[in-house]
C-alpha cells in the first residue's frame, strides 16, 4: 500500500451563470506531483489511495463549502453549510459514510462557534486534521501545467477571506459603475 497521502482543501475561485462563487473542497496531495488530486470516494484503504487512519470509513470526496456573491441591494458574501457537491453516484454504504464525515465536521463548527466563512474553513480543516491548502494562481493550457500556491491552512483561511473580500469589492464597484 501506498504511504499516506496529505489531504487538505482546494480554494477557488469560480463563475457561473454569470455569479461569482467561491469554492472549499477537500483535496489530496502525493509528493511527485505538483497539482492536487481528488479524493477517492469510497473512504476505504483497500484500493491502496493511502487514505490517513483518521479519515478511514469517511467518505470525503465532494466535501467542501460553496459561497457567492449576492448582488441584491447591498452586495455581500452568502456563505453555504458544509456540505457534499458534484455527487455522481451514491449507494447506502457510501451515504452512511458521507454522513458519518459530515456529522463529524458539524460537531466541530458547533463546538469552535464558528459562524462567519473563515471560522468554519478552520473547523472542517480541525475537525478531518486536513494539512494544507492550495489554490490555482494560473492556468497554463497547451499542455503546460497550471501554477499553483501551496499554503499552510492557516495562510489558506487567510487567501479564502482575502478572495471573498476582493470578490466583494469587484461587485461593488460593478454596481456602482
């Protein structure tokens, strides 16, 4: 089996429908590669991913948080839940695990109080003893790799506050032009 992979969170920035979202997702780290990975999404060793013993029998893959920017009135940030995205199949074994990780990372966000976007960054960072953040700083294409910024998680809540605050601004000054 493979060593123990790192997990930690993806931070990024991202348009639809013409709204600016800012995506949390967890991610996985190996040491020969320079970009993030998924998450294998069955929350078992068996398949040899190198899932870490404190994250065996929860299914992480999906988990993250999801946020826009709301441009009715006054613009501002609307923070999501923790919560499972982009859910391709499911049978009751894996929603049984899903489950158990989400309940794990809820009973953090309630013992740490966390209430603003920042604050719960840091407990479902806590609550998976996730070790790093990263976020894509530029997009090669043409078959180069894309650039990336390797963060401690401290350093990532900080860069996920910062993109929530610029995005904010960027919608203020839209709506006053």
């Amino acid at each position: 089996m493979k060593p123990d992979h790192e997990y930690g969170l993806l931070i990024e920035p991202v348009q639809r429908y013409g709204t600016d979202y800012i995506e949390v997702r967890l991610a996985r780290r190996e040491d020969d590669r320079p970009y993030p990975l998924g998450c294998p999404g069955d929350g078992e060793v068996s398949y040899g991913y190198g899932c870490p013993k404190h994250l065996v029998g929860l299914v992480v893959d999906g988990l993250g948080m999801c946020g826009f920017i709301s441009d009715t009135g006054e613009p501002s940030f609307i923070a999501y839940d923790v919560a499972f995205s982009d859910v391709h199949r499911a049978d009751e074994r894996k929603l049984k695990m899903m489950a158990k990780a989400i309940r794990k990372v809820n009973a953090r966000v309630r013992k740490d109080d966390a209430r603003e976007p920042g604050d719960k960054y840091m407990a479902l960072a806590g609550a998976l003893k996730l070790s790093f953040a990263v976020e894509r700083i530029a997009r090669r294409g043409n078959g180069d790799p894309d650039d990336w910024r390797w963060m401690s998680i401290a350093e990532g809540r900080n860069r996920y506050r910062a993109l929530i605050e610029e995005a904010v601004a960027a919608a203020v000054a839209r709506k006053a032009a």
